[in-house]
C-alpha cells in the first residue's frame, strides 16, 4: 500500500546510507504521524484476517452463519497456542504464515464457538453447561 509513510521511509533511504539513522528518522516520523500508523496498523490486520477468513471457507462450519467469525483450535490446545503465539491476530498471523492448516483450526461463528467450549467459566466463575449447536443463545 502506497501512503505517506512509503514516501517517507523511501526518502529516508535516499537521505541516510547509516541504517541506524534511517531507522531512527522513521522512529520519529511514526511518533509524530500516529494516525497514519494506525491506519496502516489496522489495513495490515483486515488483510490477514480475510486471507485467513476465505481460506477458511468464508463461513461457519456447523450453522453457515458468516458473521461474527472466529477461529477454533480443533483440538483444544487454543490456550496453549495462545501462550505461544499470542492472542488474536497474532493467531490469525500463524494461520496465514502455517497456510491455513485446515486440521488445527477451523472457522466458527461467536455463539456456535461458544458450545465448543462446555467447560468456560460465566462472570460468576462457575461452569457453564455446553448449548446446543446453531441455538444462539448466549449463556446465562
Ligand atoms: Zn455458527
């Protein structure tokens, strides 16, 4: 994508042969453009998570449902993957990065997620029971 922070750090290559000072110019441009690095910040994670979302078929597996997506850890090891990698995008990140390996995660809906995991706690701490998949009902 072509913004003004392209053009900077292009202009800072053809002002600095010093690397160091290179990248400190652009330390200091981002300190002082922070909505430009935002934005850039945040076009990188939709295009990540609509790579990730289309490869994984669009939709949600068990109701069809295309809203809301999230990514599911098949086997359960979503805390530990977590640990490792980091939350959310960082998730969407590894996908992209793993070519969507279609036998470790696979794309749910906010609610159908919900009943693949019987055993999450509710505000009160306790146990909530597993809902049945498609009802869309959020836990007490
Ligand atoms: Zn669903």
């Amino acid at each position: 994508m072509w913004d003004l922070r392209i053009f900077h750090s292009f202009g800072c290559v053809m002002a600095y042969k010093d690397l160091a000072k290179r990248r400190e110019c652009v330390r200091r441009w981002n300190q002082s453009h922070p909505s430009v690095v935002a934005a850039a910040v945040e076009r990188y994670r939709a295009k990540i998570k609509n790579a990730v979302i289309s490869a994984y078929g669009g939709q949600c597996r068990l109701c069809g449902c295309t809203d809301n997506l999230e990514l599911h850890h098949i086997h359960h090891d979503g805390a530990k993957h977590r640990d490792e990698v980091g939350q959310s995008i960082h998730i969407y990140r590894w996908a992209f990065k793993h070519g969507f390996p279609q036998d470790r995660l696979e794309l749910l809906c906010r609610d159908c997620h919900r009943t693949q995991h019987p055993m999450e706690r509710n505000d009160s701490g306790q146990f909530t029971r597993p809902m049945k998949v498609g009802s869309h009902v959020k836990p007490a």
